[in-house]
C-alpha cells in the first residue's frame, strides 16, 4: 500500500487541475488534507506495509519500502508541509496564487515521498528532480527581483549537481548492470577498490553535498532562503534539502556503498567545516532569514558528523537532529514570517524590543533557540549530546570537542539574534505592533510543544523511534 502515499498526491493533483475556477478554491484544502493523511499513515501498519495495489504493479513499477529511516522522513515531510500551509495564509493571499501554491506542494510532497520510498537509483534521482522543479518554481512565486535570482541560483546548482548525479548512476550502471539498490550492492562488492566505483562515490556525494548546500557547496542556500516567500522558506529548511542531500546521502551509503575508511574522512571533514565556518558566517548577518539560512549549513554539518562516525550511535544521532532540526527550525522560520507580516522587513537593525508585542512569537522563538544551540532539557540538546558521544565513542576526540564549542558559537549568534529582534527597549516605529495572526502562532505553539515534547519524554522517543533507524 506504499504506492499510495505517491498516488494519492498524483490524483489530487490531477483532480484540482481539472476543477472548474470556482472548484479550484478547495485545492488548499486538499493539500491540508494530504498533509493529515501523511503524518496518520506513518504510523498507520495497513498503510506501511510492503504490499502493491493489485492491477496497479504494472503500471507504476516502483520499487518501494519503507523502514525506520523512512518513517521518520515521511513524519518529517507531512509536519513541515502542514505548517508552510497554515503559515502561507498571510503571504498567499491571491486566488490564482493560492491554487498554483497548492498544486506546487502537491508535486513537492509527491517528488519528496518518492525519493524516501523507492529502492531504485534511477526512480530516486525521478523524483529528486520533481521536488527540485516544484522548489524552483515555489522560490519565484514571487515573481519578484530577489525571489528570480534566488531561483536561480537554485536552478544553476541543482542542474549542476544533476549532472554529477546522473554521471555517477551512468558509471554504476555500467559497473552493475542494474540500478536496484539489492543489485548495485552485490556487484560493488565484487570490486570494492575499483576505480570506477570510487569515482562514483565521490561524483555522486559532491552533487548530493550541493543539494545539501553544506560547506563549500552552499552558494545558492543563503540566497533561496531568504528570497523565497515564507512559507517556501519553512518547507525548503524544514525538509527539502535535508530529505533531497542529507537523507538521500544516508541511503545511498548505508544501502549501496557502505562505509569506508576514506568515505568516513570525506562525511566528517565535510560535517567539521559546515559547522564551523556556517555558524561563523551567522555571526555576521543582518537578515534574519540570512542569519537563519547559515544555520542550516552548520547544523546540517552536525548531522553528518553524526553520521561519519558510520557507528549505530552516530546514525541514530544523524537521524535524531534531522528530527530535531526540522522542527526547531521550522519554528525559528515561523517566527521571521510573523516578524515580517508585521513590520514589513527582515532586517534585525530596525528591530528591538519585539517580545513585548509579540510575546507567543518571541517566547516560541527563544525556546527554538535554545534547542538548536543545545541546551537541556530541550530537544537538541539530545541529539547534539549524541553526536558528540558517538564521535568520542570514535575515537575522535578533537572533533567531538570543536563540536562542543561550535555548539557554544551557536548559543552566542542565536542570542544575539534574540537581542537583537525580541529584547531591549521597542523602536518607536513599533508602537502600533501587535502579535501575529492565528496562522503564524498556531504553528509556532505546534512546533514549540514538540521541542518540549521531545526533550523531555526523550527516552520513549529514542528507544521507540530513533534506536530502530539502526536495525535495518
């Protein structure tokens, strides 16, 4: 029954393009609807399981499965499109507008749904590029000067990262005969030091590292956050580059390549610069989604720090903090799109004082904060806690201190940030700021209670969600 999770997206799609004008208004709904359907069938077994619609096999010849890893991805997924909804109410205004945006997170959650299902190279790299169209066209909704060029930007990156991709599939194809994971597999482990196959691994990881938008292959990153609509910048955060670089990274190596020496080095040496030199480059922004952007790409250097460790601690961790970083990052995005419906500007220097005004705004703000600077009880303080356990576990000592004190420069440029925007005295253009709407504080509620939530049942949610992730 896994297909449905790709085509019930497809027939809706189908179903609102085909509506009458005054039909179309129902398409948010529908979306909204999807994203309820998303989250109930992942903990849904009927739906979870390995079966194929009869007569339908035939037709959409996916190879599809799910595991822990999967899950979690697909929790992720429905969580962020569900929020980017509630909050697009006051950025999407426009009928036509509304109905494009809907039909666009429709493809992005088909194209994001594929790639964490199908255990088939090439159909992967299928849907890696519906979502990556989806994004592209949702950056420059706008149709605006910095929403055009942030597009862009996107546009030249992710085309080259497709070339490396499909390169690498080429190369492995002809090494394989096949582009099933079970199959590639198999015939890599014939000739494990060809130099073939170790020209594949790294062309194939530098264009999953560009979707990831980690050090230094995050050029575009900065610009599409903060360019793109809010909405668009929660849903690219939240869950697209992490679910289109960093997951689909974890499963190409954790299904086909393995974990060797040499590639270990590359994801740890990558995840150290990401997270350092990203959170460096946060210190010094005045744009709040700019700032936000940049840690993005020092987080995400966490989660392969986590994950080069190549241990079940280190991928258990990996997999907690995209957990995690979605979620308090979806927040801290929630919280620019209120700042911004309300004064109109995301630059920090003509804010102050905003907590008093807008006190669920800010009180949901600091707590994201803390969580992604580390400290306990919240959420990430756990998976970072992880994370550096797995790296002492390693052996690798100086690592996992850099990352202690990485995580010290996260807490200084995320309370800079809360200086600067929701404490001190409020400006005198402030005076008649009120708190945002029932659309951004909802959200913001959601997510803040998750940080909780997670933080302090952690134990529950580790052995029962995250410890299994390493038992496929």
């Amino acid at each position: 029954m896994l297909s449905l999770m790709i085509l019930i997206p497809l027939a809706c799609l189908l179903l609102i393009s085909f509506l009458p004008l005054k039909g179309k208004r129902v398409a948010f709904a529908v979306v909204m609807a999807l994203a309820f359907f998303q989250i109930y069938a992942v903990f849904s077994p009927s739906i979870m399981a390995n079966r194929h619609l009869p007569g339908l096999a035939s037709v959409f010849n996916f190879t599809l499965a799910v595991d822990s890893l999967s899950r979690i991805m697909l929790l992720c997924i429905g969580i962020v499109i569900f929020i980017a909804l509630l909050a697009a109410g006051p950025f999407v205004k426009e009928e036509d507008k509304r109905f494009y945006f809907s039909g666009l997170m429709i493809l992005e959650l088909m194209g994001l749904n594929g790639v964490v299902m199908v255990r088939d190279i090439f159909s992967m790299y299928v849907f890696w590029e519906v979502a990556a169209a989806a994004s592209f066209v949702l950056i420059a909704l706008e149709k605006k000067r910095d929403p055009l060029e942030g597009a862009f930007k996107y546009l030249i990156f992710s085309s080259v990262a497709t070339v490396f991709v499909l390169s690498a599939i080429a190369i492995i194809l002809l090494i394989s005969g096949s582009t099933s994971f079970t199959d590639i597999r198999v015939a890599l482990l014939v000739t494990p030091h060809s130099n073939l196959i170790i020209l594949a691994v790294g062309v194939f990881l530098a264009g999953l590292f560009m979707k990831a938008g980690v050090m230094p292959f995050h050029g575009y990153l900065p610009d599409a956050y903060a360019s793109a609509p809010a909405p668009v910048s929660i849903l690219l955060a939240g869950v697209v580059t992490k679910t289109l670089g960093v997951y689909t990274a974890m499963r190409i190596v954790i299904d086909i390549f393995g974990f060797s020496t040499a590639l270990k080095s590359i994801l740890l040496c990558i995840g150290l610069i990401s997270a350092i030199f990203g959170a460096l480059a946060a210190m010094g922004q005045k744009d709040l989604k700019r700032l936000l952007a940049y840690s993005s790409i020092s987080q995400v250097g966490y989660i392969f720090l986590g994950f080069g460790c190549g241990t079940p601690l280190g991928i258990a961790a990996a997999i907690f903090h995209i957990f995690n970083h979605t979620v308090f990052k979806s927040l801290l995005f929630v919280n620019a799109a209120a700042v911004e419906d309300r004064l109109g500007t995301l630059d920090m220097g003509r804010m102050s004082g905003l907590a008093s005004r807008m006190p669920i705004t800010g009180t949901t703000s600091v707590l994201a904060s803390l969580s992604l600077s580390g400290v306990p009880p919240l959420a990430g303080f756990w998976s970072k806690l992880f994370i550096i356990l797995a790296l002492w576990q390693s052996g690798l000592y100086g690592v996992a201190v850099t990352a202690v004190l990485t995580s010290l420069l996260t807490l200084a440029y995320m309370l800079l940030l809360q200086r600067r925007v929701f404490f001190g005295t409020p400006e005198k253009n402030m005076a008649g700021v009120v708190e945002a709407g029932f659309n951004l504080t909802l959200p913001a509620v959601i997510l803040a209670i998750l940080i909780a939530g997670v933080g302090l049942f952690f134990p529950y949610v580790v052995h029962t969600v995250i410890f299994p992730v390493v038992s496929f």
